[in-house]
C-alpha cells in the first residue's frame, strides 16, 4: 500500500511542477498526465489487472519498458526537487535582499533537458540491471576450517528472480556460467523466483542442469514466501535444490563434517509460517564442524553469529541498486549493504546478486554477480 499512496504523490508532485506550468494545449496536457499517471501507478496496474507487482505476466518488452519508464520517472523526480531547492533558495536570497521576483515557471527546453537527464542513465540502469552476471572470484579465510577443506569452493547465487522480466535463456546462460566454474557446492540465498509455479516453469527448468560435486542447497528469500511458498517448496527438490528451511545437513567431504544450514525469512510471519529459528536449524548438528548459514537478509547475522556459524552467505541488497542509494538500503538492511563483514566470529559475504525484481529493475555502480567463493584456513 506504501509504495501506491508514494507512486500517488510522485504524480501529484511531476504533473503540479512539470507538466502544467509547460501550458500546453488542453488536449495536450491531458495525454501528457495520463501518461504520467500510467508510469506512476504501473505497480498499483500490475498487481490488480496483470496478476502481481513482481511478476506481471505480460511480454518481456513491456515489462522493460515499464521498468525503464518508472525508473526514469524517479531520476525525473529527483532533478525536478534539486532544481525547485535551488528555485527556492533563490528566491529567499532575494527577498532577503528586498527583491520580490517569484520563481520562474520552467521553460520546455528546460523540462526537455530535465527529461533527457533523466530518461539516459535510467536507460543504462536497465540495461545493466538485465545483464548476465559476471563470475567474482575471491576467498574466505575462516578460523576453524579444516586443512582437509581447505581449497573448497563455492557458487553462490541469490536473487535470481526468474521472471518475465529475467526468462528461461537468461537463467539457462547464468547455468551455463555456474558449471564452468565446477564448483564443489552451489548454495543460493533466496529469491529465486517470481511468480506463480505454473507460470515460471518454464524460466526456472534450466536449473535442473546445474551441477555440484556435494549438492546444491538453499534457504528462502521473501519473495518465495510472495510467490506460493508452499507450492514452490514442492518445486524446487524436483529441479535438484535441497531447500533448509530452519534445517541443516551434515555433508562428509574428505573425511571432514560440513554443516550446511539454511533459515527461513521473516516475510513469513505475514503468512503465518514459521520465522527465522537458527536455533532450531543448528539443532544437533556437530559442535566441532564448520559451519556455513545460508540467510537471505544480511541483518540475521548478528543472531546467527551466537550461534556458532563461521560464513554466512546473503543477498536481498542487490548492492543498493546504484549510487545514491545505498545509504537508504543500508538503513533498511541495519547497515549491511554488499561485500564483506564479520560480526563476532562469524563473516559474511553479502552478494549484489545475479537478478533482481522487475519492479525496480536498474543497476548503477552496483553489478551483478556470481559469488565463486573458495574457503581458506585463516
């Protein structure tokens, strides 16, 4: 409901200090608001006439074309409240020195320029935001791991998002990038996909193709929870990804115990579903073993951490999704945003993500990827 009344008052504001002072024709001005209004409330459209606001079943184009349209009624949105600051500062300036002009009225090559302004990096933010993910190659370095793990490695992939925005070839490329690397494990962190079981089908069937010496796990994200939890936990075992949902697994790999644990997301109190319990996950499992937490929220470290885990893997970030942002995201994500990070004696590695959701598709200064992480002794 938030996002709405916000999308409501974006309109208000864009058609109040942009649209009316042009003075177009009646005709005129009514096609530019209406058009305005459509951008604004493609959300509020999506979820009540095409099915959901993250996965709207309509033609990829389309779903572009409204992620970079909302993505520039944003950047739009922000050049129009820079620009009425300064108008503003202005015009006090001058009554404090007993002018009395009031602020000009902008001029259509001014909104054009505005417009251009906006519509460019917006184009190149959805462009990157679709991009196939490039492989990031790094290390962790942890205390406790067994010199007979030592050199184990890792893909990790969160946010995925199978959708129409991100369809069955790009997630099938991404499958493509993650075999080449011949990891030992693949573990996801959530948000796999969006949209109902009968409508991803076929986006998600690439993943059955996915290979990984000691199996490939994951925990949910909250768009899982979205999307038909209950269905797409019935899903995904048949494409070969073992889901841990408040639950672990004890792997035996050269002669070594591995933990691999998994936690629910707190989007499920919304459905009455069991929340986040590292407790209960870790229940049993061997003290002395390392042990890997698979959370979709980066804040759930801190808890986590009081619980012996020594990595843990997460997503939802997607890295802030571009410069000016990331500030925001972090505030909401308890100052996590993307990389690395210890807490106790516990490190994190939080992923920017290999997709993200149509809903916001843009991607400025902050890539996607895929984490190739290859675990170290300290």
């Amino acid at each position: 409901m938030f996002i709405h009344i916000l999308s409501g008052l974006i309109f208000i504001y864009l058609f109040a200090r942009l649209v009316w002072p042009l003075k177009l024709s009646g005709r005129l001005t009514s096609l530019a608001g209406l058009f305005l209004l459509l951008v604004s409330v493609q959300h509020f459209i999506n979820r009540t006439v095409f099915g959901s606001m993250s996965s709207p079943e309509i033609p990829r184009v389309l779903v572009l074309a409204q992620g970079w349209l909302f993505i520039t009624l944003i950047f739009l949105l922000l050049l129009c409240l820079g620009r009425d600051m300064v108008l503003l500062a202005r015009f006090f300036a001058r009554r404090l020195r007993s002018r009395t002009e009031a602020p000009h009225s902008p001029e259509r090559r001014q909104a054009l320029l505005l417009l251009a302004g906006a519509a460019i990096p917006a184009a190149y933010g959805a462009q990157e935001a679709v991009a196939l993910p490039d492989v990031k190659n790094m290390e962790a370095r942890l205390t406790r791991l067994p010199r007979e793990l030592d050199g184990l490695r890792i893909a990790h992939l969160t946010d995925l998002h199978a959708s129409p925005l991100l369809r069955g070839d790009w997630v099938a490329q991404v499958v493509e990038r993650v075999n080449a690397l011949d990891p030992d494990l693949i573990l996801f962190t959530g948000d796999i996909v969006d949209g109902l079981p009968d409508k991803r089908d076929v986006d998600v069937a690439p993943l059955k193709n996915l290979k990984a010496r000691y199996g490939i796990y994951s925990c949910a994200g909250n768009h899982e929870y979205y999307s038909d939890h209950a269905a797409w936990m019935r899903t995904f075992p048949t494409l070969g990804i073992r889901m841990l949902m408040n639950q672990h697994v004890v792997l035996t790999i050269t002669g070594q115990p591995l933990v691999i644990a998994g936690i629910t997301d707190i989007a499920a109190q919304r459905f009455s579903l069991p929340t986040p319990d590292p407790a209960q996950a870790l229940q049993d499992a061997p003290e002395d073993a390392l042990r890997i937490m698979l959370s979709h929220r980066p804040n759930e470290v801190r808890e986590n951490s009081r619980h012996g885990v020594d990595l843990q893997l997460s997503g939802h970030t997607h890295g802030g999704h571009m410069y000016g942002m990331t500030k925001l995201v972090s505030r909401f994500n308890d100052g996590y945003i993307y990389g690395w990070y210890e807490e106790g004696e516990t490190l994190m590695y939080l992923s920017s993500g290999a997709g993200l959701w149509c809903g916001f598709p843009v991607r400025i200064g902050a890539p996607s990827e895929i984490a190739h992480i290859t675990l170290r002794c300290a």
